[in-house]
C-alpha cells in the first residue's frame, strides 16, 4: 500500500502518513497514532511488553541480588567481631537465602 492509499484510508494527507513513518523510525510515534494506523489497515494494535529473559531467570538474579545485600551486611558485621565464616560456608548461605526469597511472596523481590 503506498503513502497515498494509506492517507486517503485514514483520511489524513499523503504528508502527515511520511510524517508517521519519521516519528515511528525516530522512536516518538504515540500509542494513539499506530492504533489509528491499524485500524486504517484492518488491524488491531497489540501493546507489549516482552521480558528480555526468561522470567525465572530474572526472578533469581533478584533473589540473588538481594541474598548477596543481606549477607554483605551481616558478613561485615561477623568479620568486624571477628566470627568470619569460611568461603564455601558463605555460598551455602546465599544459595539458601536465594532459595528461600524464590518460595516467599515475589512481591518482595521488587522492593
């Protein structure tokens, strides 16, 4: 369909259709403009958004995030009272705190 037959369907100029492509190549076409654009071509806009990852991937990098603040916190705490626990003892208590923050309430994860 060229610019023209798109125009005269939207009932708009052949200007304000190039107008349309430039903002949608630009990044700044709105929501209210492509529903519109649809509509002339016979479609109907599907808005979404489409998680880059895996959605239990980014769950646990969370948790993990999360898991790794706590235990800095009480870690340099230990250390300073001189209670340091071994390496291999602190990737055990991350895995379970990563563990435990996957099975609680998810909503705790974005806070």
């Amino acid at each position: 369909m060229t610019t023209s037959q798109l125009a005269a369907r939207l009932g708009v100029t052949q200007q304000a259709i190039v107008e349309f492509e430039k903002n949608e190549a630009r990044g700044k076409i709105t929501l209210d403009s492509l529903n519109k654009l649809a509509n002339a071509l016979g479609c109907r806009l599907a808005y979404a958004l489409v998680p880059s990852k895996p959605l239990a991937e980014i769950r646990r990098h969370r948790a993990r995030t999360i898991a790794e603040q706590q235990l800095r916190r009480v870690s340099h705490s230990m250390k300073l009272e001189a209670q340091r626990v071994e390496r291999r003892e602190e990737k055990l208590q991350l895995e379970r705190l990563v563990k435990e923050l996957l099975q609680g309430s998810p909503k705790k994860l974005w806070d």
